[in-house]
C-alpha cells in the first residue's frame, strides 16, 4: 500500500494550495484598468513615457549570451532565437516591446512556437488580453488571449512546458499579477497631467489669470437684466478669450470696472509641486531625476553619477531577472543552456569594467586562469608553441 501510494505522491508546497481562494478552472482578470493607466501614464504623461522609454531602451540594448559549462557560446540555437525571434523583430525589439509592458502593466508575456517539439519563434502578447485559467490548486495551469472576442488557450504539453513565459512585478496583495511602477505613480501622473491641463488653460487666458467685471449701476439699476448679462458674457467670450485675442484691449459700456486677479506667492508653488510629482513618478520606475532634464537636478557631474546609478540599480537587475526566468523557462528545451546578461558589453559600465580588470591584473599572487575566471572570460587553454620557441 505504502509503494501504491508513492507512485502518486507529489512534492508540493503546504501553503500554496491554501493561497488562491477563488473557484478552480475560473478566469482571472487583471484587478484594475490597463487602458486606463497605459492612457492617463503613457500617452499623456511625458515624464511617465520617457521613464518607460528609458528603462525598455536600455534593458533591451543590454546583450545577453548563453552559456554552456560555464563558457559562453559563440553560436547556439538558443542564442540564434533571441537574436532573431520572430520574422518581423529582432531581439532588441521583442526585449523592448515586453519591458515596456512589464512596466506598464506589472506583467509582460512571452510566446514560444514549436515546431517538431522545439522552439523556433517568440512574440510579446498584449498583458491586457491575457488572463490566468486556475487549476485545481488555485494556480495558473492555462491562459487565455482574447481579441475581439476570439480567444485561444495555451496549455502546457505532454512534457510540461508551457509555451507562455509570465514575467510579473512583486505584488503584496495578488498571487497572479504583478504591479506596475505606473500604478503606484498613479496619483503622482494625475497632478501633474492636471499641472499641465491648467498651464494649458492659462496660455489660452493670454497667459495671465483672469479676472472680474463689477457692474456699478444707477440707483434702482444696481443689477444687469438677464438680457444684459447673456450678452456681456456672449462678447467676452467671443471677442476677448482665447489665444488669437490675447492682448486685445477690453471696450467696456457705462457702469463696468474690470478687475484683474493676480496669483499670491502661495498659488505660485504649483510650479515647484508639478516639478515634485515628476520626481515621484522617476522615483517609481528607479529612473534619476537628472536624466529626464527636471529643473533644480541637472549638473554634469550628477549626471555621469545618475547615470551609472540607473544602470546599477534600476536596468541590470531587471535584465538579470529576465535572463534567469528564461533559462528556466526553456531548461527543458535546452538542457545545460543557461541566459545571462553579458554586462562587459554595455558600454554605461566601461568605467567600472576598467577598473574591475586593472584590480584583477594588478594581483600578483592570481595565475592567469583564475584572473580570467574572476572577470568572466574563458580559460586561455594551453599556449601554443611558435617557430621561434625552444
């Protein structure tokens, strides 16, 4: 009974079986407006769109390579399908289309193809089309992509790989989805949208505040007939707002005084606060506020600092996680294969690259082998005997 038993006994964990509460074989959703965001962040935000731009350019132009045995491969099938992995993007492109959704979205998602078994292209698929088909054990076994109301289902194969790849941002309050850096600027995008709409308006007032016409009539006439008022308000709206009439000098009838409205210092410091909520939407996605070229950051010594910083601290951990979830994710396709980020070729790290290799050269109790292994390189191998050796 006890060898019955153990034929089909599962390691598996205690806690995630009790994590999902919700219905097994039920759809998912991603909790919260995707359009919503990637509209009100991205398309109208242009600190939110070059934070986004920043990271996915730059995450996407960091090299990876493959490695076998602890040597790189100059040639592999894997490396040849992230070069080229699908007939209409490069690598770049994909890697750039699928940062920009994780960033966006908190989830990016990656196809693979097969073909006789094996994995022959890649393509990002739209975060907002996609949602999880629990299992039995409340966790994902499935996805579903709809697109004007078609839907197809990927499922993993006899051999357990599943041809969806989820990359997903930390989450404290899901178990399925990822969120996004643009979530938690939210509140941070929407002031400084509304910064811009009320500069924007302002412009179209002639660029000064407004202010208020006082009728002083009569006695008896101390008021504007309703006649009166529809047509005074008809007049400046027609003949006086707007940009095409800024400057126009205001004719006014008997009995009207204008009275212009200045702003007090204290109105003024929405200048600094828009300035602030940009601060805290870089902030969100980990980019430094020197290079986005806001007001009181920029100096050129800062800059080379942030830069490096932003390299360090925000787009190699983030190629890093990537490399590692696809050496997992295609283990079973390429065994012994692993994906790394090559960081000695970015060139935003030549600085610290100089100065890793002089530290290393300069230990004199290293053999040649073990310097070349402390800086990732392969072994030298054996010298060759020239015609001039003895």
């Amino acid at each position: 009974m006890k060898r019955f038993r153990s034929l089909f006994e599962k390691k598996q964990s205690k806690a995630r079986a009790l994590v999902a509460l919700t219905q097994p074989g039920q759809p998912v959703w991603t909790p919260r407006n995707y359009a919503a965001l990637a509209k009100a962040g991205y398309e109208k935000n242009v600190i939110a769109y070059r934070c986004v731009r920043l990271v996915a350019e730059a995450a996407a132009s960091a090299p990876l390579k493959v490695v076998e045995a602890g040597e790189a491969m100059a040639a592999h099938p894997l490396l040849s399908l992230l070069q080229r992995p699908n007939p209409e993007q490069s690598g770049t492109v994909l890697l750039e289309t699928l940062y920009g959704h994780l960033l966006t979205a908190g989830n990016a998602y990656l196809e693979a193809v097969l073909l006789d078994g094996e994995p022959k292209e890649l393509y990002a698929l739209r975060p907002d089309r996609m949602k999880a088909i629990l299992g039995a054990s409340g966790w994902a076994e499935a996805w579903e992509y709809s697109v004007d109301g078609r839907k197809t289902v990927f499922r993993a194969d006899a051999d357990g790989f599943s041809p969806i790849l989820q990359l997903k941002l930390f989450h404290p309050t899901n178990d399925h989805y990822g969120f996004s850096p643009l979530e938690a600027a939210s509140g941070a995008v929407d002031f400084h949208n509304a910064a811009l709409a009320w500069n924007k308006a302002l412009l179209d007032n002639a660029a000064r505040p407004s202010g208020a016409l006082v009728y002083k009539g009569p006695p008896g006439a101390e008021s504007l007939t309703a006649e009166q008022f529809d047509r005074l308000k008809g007049e400046l709206l027609g003949a006086y707002s707007g940009i095409a009439n800024a400057g126009r000098p205001l004719v006014l009838d008997g009995g009207l005084d204008w009275r212009s409205m200045s702003l007090s210092p204290a109105d003024m410091d929405f200048v600094e606060a828009k300035n602030g909520a940009a601060r805290e939407i870089a902030l969100a996605f980990g980019v430094p506020p020197q290079l986005l070229g806001i007001p009181g950051d920029n100096t050129y010594a800062n800059y080379k600092e942030a830069n490096l910083a932003f390299w360090k601290q925000t787009v190699l951990p983030l190629v890093k996680k990537t490399a590692a979830a696809l050496s997992a994710w295609f283990a079973p396709q390429f065994p012994g294969a692993a994906v790394d980020c090559d960081a000695g070729g970015i060139e935003a790290l030549a600085a610290d690259r100089d100065a890793d290799w002089a530290r290393v050269a300069a230990a004199a109790f290293l053999s040649d082998d073990e310097k070349r292994r402390l800086l990732g390189l392969p072994a030298s191998g054996p010298r060759e005997t020239g015609a001039g050796d003895d």
